[in-house]
C-alpha cells in the first residue's frame, strides 16, 4: 500500500494560501537553498504520483512545463511523475502522464493507494486537501514552515479534525524555513 503524503508550504500562523506573496521569502536573492533543494529531490525520488486539485493543477501545467533553467529538478520530476488531477469539469488535462480523477474522492484516491509504485504526494490543492484529512486518507504530513506570519487566509487544518499526530523528522533550512514531518496513527 502506498502512503498519501500532504506537502505544504505553510506560515507559522498555519496559513497555506499564497495569494499574499509570503511564499517568496525563501526565494529572495542571495538565499542559499541548496540545502531545501536537495530534501525536495530526495521526496520526489520517493514518489510514485502527484494528486492536484483542478486549480492547483492548472497552475501547475501553465508553469512548470514551460521552465527551461529548473536547477531544483521540479520540472523534469512533474513531466515524468504520474499526475492525477480530480475534477468533474476538466475534459483534456494537456500536461503528458495525467489522469483525471472524476470520483467519488475517497473510492478513487483509496484505489491509487492500493496500486503499486512510490508514494502519492498531494500539494497546494486546498480544496482536495481539506476533503483527504476529513476522508482519513492522509499518512504523513510534510509541512515547509516559512518565517512569516501573516494573521488571515485560508490554513490547513480549518475544521478538520485531525488524529493525533506523531513527529518524525524537524529539519532547518539556511532560508529560516522548517520541514516539520508529522504521521498519523
């Protein structure tokens, strides 16, 4: 069985929506990220699919595909990685290796996680997310904590209820961003 795996950048404040711009703190100039961007090679090596939302998703295939100079190795993982997309409205998803999920979300996502292959990480997604913790679909939680508190947005954890969540792994980056590692059960 595989592990679904949620990856977020997150505020300390809990807030995962970025329409702010607090996201691009780790991206200033000068900042070295040579430390962050090898744990994100190691989790994409482990992963066996991407789950996105419709939106997420989009954003994803207007960005990605089109970065020439990717040194983080983003671009070439997403145009490889089999993609799963969940939408009642997306017809064509015009990005290479996607399939579009139509549902029900639990019966289709509890599928893919019995499937073989590497682990299936969900991100940004908002929507998606919040229906995989209510749904108890989640096993690990990868959170990217930002040094900026921004007091209002959309947050991870907004009425779900979560179970106990155990700590596996704390690791600092140069940028002042934290992964915190979380399992459930």
């Amino acid at each position: 069985m595989r592990d679904l795996i949620v990856t977020e950048n997150i505020t300390l404040d809990g807030v995962i929506d970025a329409a702010k711009g607090w996201f691009a703190v780790a991206n200033e100039p000068g900042v070295d990220q040579s430390d962050m961007t090898a744990v994100l090679r190691e989790h994409m090596a482990a992963n066996g699919a991407v789950l996105f939302g419709r939106v997420t998703f989009e954003e994803m295939r207007g960005y990605w595909p089109r970065q020439a100079d990717d040194a983080s190795g983003v671009t070439a993982h997403l145009n490889t990685v089999e993609k799963y997309v969940v939408s009642r409205t997306l017809r064509d998803p015009g990005w290479e290796r996607t399939t579009v999920l139509r549902g029900p979300l639990e019966e289709e996502v509890r599928a893919l996680k019995a499937a073989p292959g590497g682990d299936i990480v969900a991100t940004g997604s908002m929507t998606l997310v919040r229906g995989l913790v209510a749904a108890g679909l989640v096993d690990e939680y990868r959170l990217f904590v930002h040094p900026v508190v921004v007091g209002r947005g959309a947050r991870l954890f907004e009425e779900a209820e979560i179970p106990r969540l155990r700590l596996v792994e704390t690791r600092p980056f140069r940028s002042g961003v934290v992964l915190l590692r979380y399992r459930t059960g």
